[in-house]
C-alpha cells in the first residue's frame, strides 16, 4: 500500500490574524450559555459603529445579507433597477437580485477598479432607483462624483464596503458617507469573524428596518426579551430573515476590532513594499492611489501589461507550482452564466480586460520576512527569465 504524497505547504493568498484573544473570546462565549445573537454582538456593534462614525451598526450573517438588508429596508424591490460595477464578487450583483431588482451594470475606472462615475449617467433609466458602488479591494470609490449624480436623479447610495473596514474617503471613514454602508468579515477580509456582516447607517428608520428583519421582523430581540423583568411576548409586523449574527462571532469581533489599526498598518507596509519591489517591471502595474483615498490593500493587485513576457494564467501557474498562491484579480460578474442566460451579454471592455488581466499575491498581517521576500523573488524570477529567456 502506497503512503500519500505529502502536500507541498504554500504561502496562502491570505489567512486570519488570530491568537489566544480570539480563542479566549469564543470561550467565554460558549461558556455564557448565551452563544445566539446578544450582548457581544452588541459590543461589536458598538465598536463599528463608534470607528466608522455612524450612529448605527447592525450585524448580519454575513455581507451579502447586510446588503439584501439594506434595499430592502430602502424600499428597493420589483420593478427598480440598481446600478452596480460587474468587477465585483458576484454577491454584489446577487443581492440586487434577492431583493427582486435588476442589476445594472456599470463599467470601471481602469486605474481604481472601481465603479466609473462618468458612465453612470448613460445607465440610468426611469426604472432606476439605487447606486451600489463597491470600494474594491479596499481603495474608495469616488464618492463625491456618484453622490453628485445620485442627487440629480434622485436615487439612493449603498456602499458595498466589503474590502474596506478601516478605509476612508477624503480622510472620512467609510461607513457614513451614503444611506447604508455594508462591510465583511469573510476570512479573506482585514478582520474576520469567519462569516458576518454589518449595516451602518445614520438613518433611524433604516436601522429599526434592517434589525427587525434580520431577526424574522420581529418587533423586539430575543436578547431584550428574555433579560425583561417582565413577560414580553414578541410581534413580526414584517416579513423578515433569519440573518443574524451569533454571539460566538461577536466575541471574535470584539477582539479583532482592537486588532485592525496593527492590521492595516501591517498590510499596507507589505503593500508598500510590493510596489517598491515591482516598480521597475515596465510590463506590470502597481496599485495606484487616486488623490481622495489611500489604499487598505485588502488584497495586492498587479494588471499584466499586453507586452509582458508571460501571461496572467501563465504567471499564476508558474506561482502555484513554487509554492506560492494567488487569484485572478476580481470576476466580472456580467460574464457568468447566470447574468448572461438571464440579461444577455453586455459590453463592458474595461472590466473585461481588468478580470483577464490582474492578478491577487499574497498579503496578510502576520507575513514574515522570508514569506514576503519569496512572493517579490520568485515573482521577479518568472517574470524575469521570460523576458529574457
């Protein structure tokens, strides 16, 4: 009998910053005997919303419930149309559709990778009643110029924050800036409670909405009602979800928020570093900074240039097999089948050749230097021995 070839290890493209303070949290969760969504979900609440200076936060299940939340709560439902970018997880555009609107897709800067303001006009319709900018891979979008237009046609703003938990527009924290603002804590995020989401706002009605919901629109929470000092019996005068978030996840919010200063700041040195490395490789692009944001680097993206020795699927295979992980850049959601069976193809050229082109490298807090050194060499190396090969 043959023994299993050992798996070679890999530097992953990204892994969770944990340690005893997260392990000691969901502990003491567990050990509560209150482990659904309560008081630490509360807290965890509280320390977002305290961050990103909005008067409320309200945890979900996860981004994508946060975002299916938020139209929902904005009235955004059948016969409406939302205008979102493709280049984006598929999630973006998934939500519009759970709220039983159309996505409408909208192309990218090819600098920012995000939503381009000046083709957003040419988009909206009569049918139109929302903007989903996505803050791609942790750099703003341009707020300014989409709220601008929003005004003009009189349609709201939901920031999919996704990537960008910490980040800021003009020195602004986003989280504050639109109707609703919706963030992550998927593992591939800055901080992580393994799935979960959240809702900030400034809006009272749109809070009330979205906590009522996410708890199958029930009038009051489980948490209030069992710690009244009277009998409560609770009322659903909504059609709600079960989209909370539970109490373990909150433990581990708590103590990843304390986290995210050291978090960023570590990512955005290794960013740096990148950029340093690869800046003089004429056939590979650099994140680039727009002036009204600087980069989180939730994830190090690289656009290979059309005369670069080797190509995206090329270098990505050449990484794998050195041991080293990485990810095509962003999907266009436009082109899946899905979206494509259902709407018919659209031309988006920008974000067609920015989903063919760009590539995802390791980056996450806790990279050592032998880590980080390997990405930059061995990326240097097969870049490198094409070109002169």
């Amino acid at each position: 009998m043959r023994l299993a070839q050992s798996i070679k290890p890999m530097i992953p493209i990204t892994k969770p910053y944990f340690d005893e303070h997260e392990e000691r949290a969901a502990a003491e969760a567990i050990r509560s005997g209150w482990v659904v969504q309560g008081p630490r979900t509360m807290e965890f609440e509280r320390m977002v919303a305290e961050r990103v200076g909005a008067r409320y936060a309200l945890a979900t299940s996860n981004c994508t419930t946060a975002l299916h939340l938020a139209l929902v709560a904005l009235g955004i439902g059948a016969d409406a149309e939302v205008l979102v970018p493709s280049y984006s997880f598929i999630a973006t555009a998934n939500s519009v559709m759970h709220a039983g609107a159309t996505p409408v897709f909208v192309d990218i800067d090819a600098r920012t990778y995000n939503m381009d303001p000046r083709l957003l006009e040419e988009k909206i319709s009569p049918r139109a009643r929302a903007i989903m900018p996505v803050h791609q891979i942790g750099l703003a979008a341009d707020l300014d110029a989409i709220h601008e237009i929003a005004r003009q046609h009189n349609l709201v703003v939901i920031e999919d924050a996704a990537t960008i938990i910490g980040g800021a527009y003009k020195g602004k924290p986003i989280g504050a800036h639109s109707a609703a603002v919706c963030f992550s804590f998927h593992p591939r995020k800055a901080i992580t409670t393994g799935e979960g989401g959240m809702v900030t706002t400034n809006d009272p009605d749109v809070a009330r909405q979205v906590e009522m919901l996410r708890s199958h629109g029930a009038n009051i929470s489980d948490y209030a009602r069992h710690g009244a000092d009277k009998v409560i019996i609770e009322e659903y005068p909504a059609l709600g979800y079960n989209y909370r978030l539970t109490d373990i996840q909150g433990a581990v919010g708590v103590a990843q928020m304390k986290k995210l200063d050291w978090i960023l700041a570590r990512r955005v040195e290794i960013g740096e570093r990148y950029n340093r490395a690869f800046a003089d490789l004429d056939f590979i692009e650099t994140p680039y900074e727009p002036p009204y944001a600087k980069h989180t680097y939730q994830s190090y993206c690289l656009r290979i240039a059309r005369n670069a020795p080797k190509t995206r699927d090329e270098i990505m295979t050449a990484m794998q097999a050195a041991g080293i992980a990485t990810r095509r850049g962003v999907m266009a959601a436009h082109l899946e089948p899905f979206y494509v069976n259902r709407f018919g193809r659209v031309a988006l050229p920008v974000t067609e050749d920015a989903t063919r082109t760009t590539i995802l490298l390791p980056i996450y807090a806790q990279m050592t230097e032998t880590e980080i050194e390997t990405v930059i060499t061995t990326f240097r190396r097969i870049v490198l021995n094409a070109a002169h090969g």
